[in-house]
C-alpha cells in the first residue's frame, strides 16, 4: 500500500514518462520504489524469517538448557499462541489479570515497585513477582523450586486464589468459547478444542523463549566489547564474592540458600515447605540477576527496593541462623567505592535488547 | 469432458464401493483382540458394607462417623501375563476412579490379543516419570484437579467430607509423593491361579476388584487428630500403604 502511494505521486511529479531526459529521473524514482518496496518486504519478512532462524538457539556462552521442548515441537503458531496467553487476562477469573500485570517486560517480567502484587479482587500475594528470563535453564521453579517442569508452572498462578484465582476447567471453557482462540489453538495444535495440556504447553513455548543473552555482560564475556575500570573491577569482586550461588553465565546456580535475611522462618519456610526438610528452612531461589537494576523489589519478599539496600545487606546485615549460606559468613564488609563498583557491574546485566524484543511483547491487535 | 464425468463417476462409485467392503470385513468374526475390564467394587470395611459418595458412615476401628464428598485415585500401568510368560502392556494406561462420575469405576483396556492370561500387573498411583514430564492430557490432565499446583506431583487418592469427629467438621486427606521415602506408588500383582483371564475376540472379560476406602484410617489417626493432609510424607505414605494393601482380585467374568 505504501509503494503503491509512492507510485501515484511519483507519477503526479514526473510525467511524461518517455522523455529522454525524464527516463533517467524515472529510472531513479524506479530504482528507488524497488529498493524501498524490498526493503518493506523483507521487513515484513524478517519479523517470520528471523524468529525461524531464531527459533530456540542456545546463546554460544550459555550452558545446556534444561528444557528441550520434548513432546512440544517448537513452531511459530504454538509460540504466538502463548505470546497471546501470556498477555491475556482471560486467564484469571474476572479477566483483570494477565501473566504481564505482574510480569512487565519493561521490568525484565518482574513486578516493579510493589513487593507482593496484587491477584484478583485486589488480593495480596505471599512472595515478590520474580523477574523472568533464561526459563528454559530452569530445572525447577518458584523461589521454592516447587514446580518441577515449565509446562506445568502456570498451572499455579492460574489457580492460586491470591492471582489469578481460575479454575483450569473454566479456563478451557471460556478459551473454547472464543472462535479467535479456537481458530489459534487449531493453527497451533491441529485441533481447535482447547485443553488444559495445550494451554499449558503453549504458554510454555513462549516462557521458553525468554532468552537474555544481550547485555553488556554477555558482549563482555564473547570478546565484543571492553569493561570500564570500574565494572571490571565489580565484575572481580562479584567473582569473589558473589558468584559462588549467582553462577556465570546465567547468574544463578539455580539453588536455594538462606542469604541471612532472618532467623525466625515460620512466616515462610521457603524451600523447607517443599522439601519438609528442616535444613531447608529460610532457604530460597538464588535469583538470577539479570535485567537486576530494573527488576526492583528484591528478595523473596521484596523487603529492598535499591541495589545499595542489597549490598548494605550483604555488607552488614546478614542476621546468623542454622541455615545461613556458609559461603555469608558475617559479611563482606564492601567498602563504599567496592558498592559502587558493584553496581557498576550489576547494571552491564541490563539488556536492552531483552526489555524491548518484539517478539516477547504484547501483540497489537 | 464427458469422459471426465465418466471417468470421475467410476472413481466416486469404485471407492464407495471398497468402504462398502471395508464395513463387510469389520464384521467378520475373525477379530484377535478382546477387551478387558477392571471393575472397581467400593466396599466399605470388612463388613463389605456400600460405599458411596454422601452416605453417613462409621469407621470400623476409628469409630469416626463420615461422609464422603470426593473419594478419587489413580490406577495406571495394566500389564497381563499369558502362559508362555510373554506380557501385553496396555499403552498410555492411566485411569483416574472418580465416585462422583458414573462408569469411572470400570476401567476398559481394548485391544488385548486373545488368549489366556494367567497374571495381572497395575500400579496404584501415577509413575514417577509422569509426575515430572510436564503438562499431560486424559485422565493425567491437571484440570482434573488431582495434581498440586504449587509442590509438583499428582495427587494419587483423593478423600474429602464431612465428619462431627473433625474439629473442623470437614475431613480432606490428598495423598501422593513419588521420590524417595515418601513415594507412595505401588505396583501390586495378581496371580489368578486356576482360574486364567481368557481373552476372546470381540469379547469383553471382567476382572472384579473389591476397594475398600476404610482401609485409609486401618494405621491411622481418628479425623479427631488429624482431618486434613495436602502434601507428601510419611503420614500420607501410611495412609496409602494401607489403602492400596486392601485392594484385591475378587473374581473373573468372561
């Protein structure tokens, strides 16, 4: 439609079009329509192309992921559908609650400044809205690791009565009611009846696709870029001190550690409630840290809003228990230029390419 | 163009023709697979009193009076054994016996070649592996709400009501664990002696289970004690130990 517009007042502003002197101004205009009607088209073309070279490719630097997509084959139609899951508040009871409200991209999917988000019914969660990237490295989750595959994690917030407090019944009832979705999961699925196991593997394709491996950090690490002096020298301290449980690349070991927030657990148990081993008491996901700077609160609770928060507690307020991460001690002691370098260092895991891929954004409609 | 027509006609009337003698050779009896049935019998203490969903019971060793609700749980993995030793394993066996739906209390395996079968292999529970593969479909579907949402795992025996003795006044017990000790699946055998299952074509033979629910609480605490139990351990362990202890082959009808 836009070349054809280009056509049209071309031909308003050059005709005759067989003078001798015109064919060249035309051959020009000409030239000039194609290269900008290819470069149009492959636009257009390279959002599908793209996303199929894209497709699930492991970062060179990144481990072997945990989820394989088995008896999910990846397609553009199952991912897409997911996308549209994911975005969609049909999910929850009285469709005002989507996956995003509590996941915003712009946040790397955490819920940004609120330390527990709010469900339907303004219902108040128990935990801090986790930041989401890298899920297919997951070899379980929630911050405690109680799910133990992708496909079955959104099971939980659908159903948990703080969230999105849905039955997964009516979820499949109100998706089968809805021709757009039907017509989604038959181009998806084969079969336009919805079921649970295709909503749920759907959404999994598209969490799957979560990947961040843009940042500074990661051009750092393959050699394309160089490290200033202060984040070189945050990225050393964070090797010394931090990455023994944030683990390179991905920044998390993927473990549960009690980082000595408190002493008294029997608010929230953590890992213990899953595991109902004492020795799990107080002991939560190692988030990773990635997109860190911008998926404020942190901790399980959401008990700190600022990175400096953060550091002063690994510095100086981690409170002993029998629980504690040996690996805590009594403190790193950080000096305040040590902070700052950390910081530095912490805000190279910001990858703006993750905060602003299309591909893991709300589809206009 | 008329030839086409012809020609397209021949095509159309050949093909009706061949389904026409595809439904003939359905009906022959010449078929090498029967079908059979598990039938669930709920019976209710040794008494062999009913059991049914809403209908005021007393515990023969608790002496708690009780109402059921809900009463459902997983059988799955049905193996049968012919003479020669040789197995037929019934694919993709999950089943999931819910009292509150009509008809779930039998469990239909088709396809089973024909011939004599002297043991029965089936697992109470779901398999390890089905706990930890993801999203599921049939009787495996978490919309089935027999599976937690927030400590992965299915919820293998599902036993809720009402009761005075509770001090809640309600009773909800949901029983599973697959890892390690608190791994409450079960495979249990069935050698039927004399008396082999004999699979016939087109046949549909019968094996009578008898399920006795009472059996929950044959170790375990009266309701007064403990009237709810929502995750794995050894509580739940116990409970299903004995609950899938009671379960046993009946009779056969061919």
């Amino acid at each position: 439609m836009v070349v054809s517009l280009l056509i049209t007042s071309t031909n308003n502003n050059h005709s005759p079009l067989f003078d001798r002197g015109d064919f060249f101004q035309n051959m020009r205009t000409i030239l000039f329509i194609v290269a900008i009607s290819a470069f149009l088209f492959s636009c257009k073309k390279a959002e599908i192309e793209n996303y199929k070279e894209w497709g699930f490719e492991k970062p060179s630097h990144f481990p072997e992921p945990h989820y394989k997509f088995e008896n999910n084959t990846q397609t553009y139609d199952r991912f897409d559908l997911g996308r549209e899951l994911f975005y969609d508040p049909i999910l929850s009871l009285d469709s005002t609650i989507s996956c995003a409200k509590c996941h915003a991209q712009t946040h790397g999917f955490a819920d940004h400044n609120v330390n527990f988000s709010l469900g339907v019914n303004n219902t108040v969660g128990k935990r801090n809205s986790p930041a989401l990237s890298n899920l297919a490295w997951y070899p379980n989750f929630m911050w405690d690791g109680g799910i133990n595959h992708i496909e079955t994690f959104s099971f939980a917030p659908i159903t948990n009565p703080l969230e999105m407090h849905e039955t997964m019944t009516n979820v499949v009832a109100k998706l089968n009611a809805s021709a757009h979705y039907k017509e989604k999961f038959k181009k998806a699925y084969g079969s336009e009846t919805v079921t649970d196991q295709k909503l749920l593997k759907a959404l999994a394709q598209f969490m799957a696709m979560m990947i961040s491996a843009e940042s500074k950090y990661d051009n750092y690490v393959l050699g394309k870029t160089t490290f200033t002096s202060a984040e070189e020298n945050g990225l050393q301290l964070f090797k010394t001190h931090c990455a023994s449980c944030h683990t390179e690349p991905l920044t998390s070991s993927f473990g549960f550690a009690n980082n000595g927030l408190d002493s008294d657990f029997t608010n929230d148990l953590g890992r213990g409630l899953v595991t109902q081993d004492p020795n799990d008491n107080g002991k939560f996901r190692i988030p990773s840290l990635r997109n860190v700077a911008l998926t404020y609160p942190y901790m399980h609770d959401g008990r700190f809003f600022t990175l400096n928060q953060v550091l002063d507690h690994y510095s100086n307020g981690i409170v002993q228990s029998s629980t504690l991460a040996t690996s805590l001690g009594t403190g790193f002691n950080f000096t305040t230029q040590e902070k700052q370098d950390l910081i530095t260092f912490l805000n190279t895991l910001t990858d703006q390419n993750y905060l602003a891929n299309p591909f893991l954004s709300e589809k206009k409609k | 163009m008329k030839n086409l027509f012809i020609s397209a006609a021949l095509v159309v009337s050949a093909l009706s023709v061949s389904s026409c003698k595809k439904d003939d050779k359905d009906t022959t009896p010449t078929e090498t697979t029967g079908t059979v049935e598990l039938n669930m019998a709920h019976r209710w203490g040794m008494g062999a009193d009913n059991f049914l969903l809403n209908m005021e019971l007393v515990h023969p060793m608790t002496q708690d009076t009780m109402t059921f609700t809900t009463f459902k749980y997983y059988v799955s993995n049905i193996k049968f054994k012919k003479a020669d030793g040789s197995w037929y394993v019934h694919p993709e066996s999950y089943f999931l016996v819910d009292l509150a739906t009509a008809g779930s209390e039998i469990l239909s395996i088709p396809n089973v070649p024909t011939g004599e079968y002297t043991d029965m292999e089936y697992t109470m529970g779901v398999d390890s592996l089905r706990n930890v593969s993801g999203a599921q479909s049939g009787a495996l579907a978490v919309a089935n709400n027999m599976f937690w949402s927030w400590n992965s795992g299915y919820i293998m025996v599902k036993a809720e009501g009402t009761s005075p003795n509770s001090g809640s006044g309600s009773f909800a017990f949901h029983l599973g664990g697959f890892m390690g000790s608190n791994n409450v699946v079960t495979v249990k055998t069935v050698n039927f002696a004399g008396n082999s299952l004999t699979v016939t074509g087109g046949h549909t033979s019968e094996v009578h289970m008898t399920v006795n629910p009472a059996k929950l609480w044959h170790s375990s605490a009266s309701l007064a004690t403990t009237s709810s139990l929502m995750m794995p351990g050894a509580t739940a362990k116990t409970m299903a130990t004995d609950f899938y202890g009671g379960i046993a082959f009946d009779h056969i009808h061919e």
